[in-house]
C-alpha cells in the first residue's frame, strides 16, 4: 500500500499525456483492467488482516474513482477534439466565390429579336428606340394618318387623358431619327407596340 500514490500519480499523468481514444484506453487497461495495477491492489486484499481490509479498501477505492473519473474527462475532451478537428476539415470558406447557377433562359421572342438585329447590325443599320407613351403627332400625324383614320378610334387605340397615347406601332421611331438626324438613315425599330385588341390569339401588347 506504500506504493498507492505513486500508482495514482503515475496514472494520472498517463491519462493525461495520451493523444487519441486507443491510448487513452490502454491506459484505462494497464490500471482498471482484469490484470490493472490498481485491480491487482484490489484483489490483494484478501492477503490483509480484517481489522486493516476496509481501510485498505477504501483507499484503493478513492484511487480507482479518481482514475476513473480522469479517463472519462480525458476521453470527452479528445472526442470533442476530434469533432472540431472534423468540422474544421469540412467548414465551407464563404469568402470564395460561390458556383453560378444559371435561373431560367431567355423567352423565345427575346432571342429572335436579338438575332434579328444581330443581323441588320452586321448589315450596317442602326438598332433605334423610342418612347411607348407617345404624342399624336409622332404615332398619326407625322405619318399622314389623318384623324378620320380608322386607327385612331377608341377601340383600336389606348389613349390617356392628356391626349398622349400608347404607340400603335414603331414609326414614331423613325420620325424622332429623322427630326435629331442627317440622311442617310439605316435604322431598324424594335419594340413593344399596344393595340386594344384582346381574343385567343392577340394581346394587348405586341
């Protein structure tokens, strides 16, 4: 029993010096296993006379818990190491660019209207905008319609109160190229158009 402490301490420092799960456990065997040092105290007890056993006992006891309860301390602290060790292998660096992901396409008529001036543009002419909220004189008058013109009515022709109206067609455009411009003009003009006409196979906006 003279050598109780410095099996203890022994121990202890064991425990603490190991790196990993498995050392931690052969330490666990050499002390607390079957054939351990502090079990082989144990089983000695019986080699003492009864009046020194439970005091013996005892001592041996408090040895082994305090063992014990450091192996369970060391052990949580290298799983916790290892689990952050873990995440930090599989930590996701947000300061790098993210992987661009493509959302949806362009619509159909999109595409064949960049096409289209893809191809006037390789031709020499000039892709030309212009307002869809216009005035009279650029949608009708400057193009001869006169104002008894069927295109003109109500029922063909969205129109707000202050006399402005929605292009019934890209000619106004050209108009506008025309009056801020020298000849030759080569233009061609795209755009949305509004008529009032509504069924299965026209819209309002065209």
């Amino acid at each position: 029993m003279e050598n109780l402490e410095q099996i203890k301490a022994a121990a202890l420092a064991a425990v603490e010096a190991t790196a990993d799960l498995r050392a931690l456990d052969e330490v666990r065997v050499q002390y607390l296993g079957k054939k351990g040092e502090i079990s082989a105290l144990l089983k000695g007890l019986g080699a003492l006379s009864a009046e020194e056993r439970p005091a013996a006992g005892a001592r041996i006891n408090v040895v082994r818990d305090a063992v014990q309860e450091a192996i369970e301390t060391r052990k949580q602290a290298l799983e916790n190491a290892a689990l952050d060790a873990k995440l930090a292998g599989e930590r996701i660096d947000v300061t790098l660019p993210g992987r661009g992901e493509q959302a949806g396409a362009l619509h159909p008529v999109t595409r064949t209207r960049r096409r289209i001036e893809d191809f006037f543009a390789r031709l020499g002419y000039d892709v030309a905008e212009g307002p869809e909220v216009e005035d009279d004189f650029h949608n009708f008058e400057a193009l001869n319609i006169p104002g008894h013109h069927p295109a003109r009515a109500m029922h063909d022709t969205f129109y707000f109160g202050d006399g402005r109206l929605l292009r019934t067609h890209t000619s106004p455009v050209q108009i506008r190229v025309m009056e801020n411009g020298k000849p030759p003009f080569r233009i061609i003009a795209p755009g949305r158009v509004y008529r009032c006409d509504s069924d299965l196979t026209h819209t309002p906006m065209f």
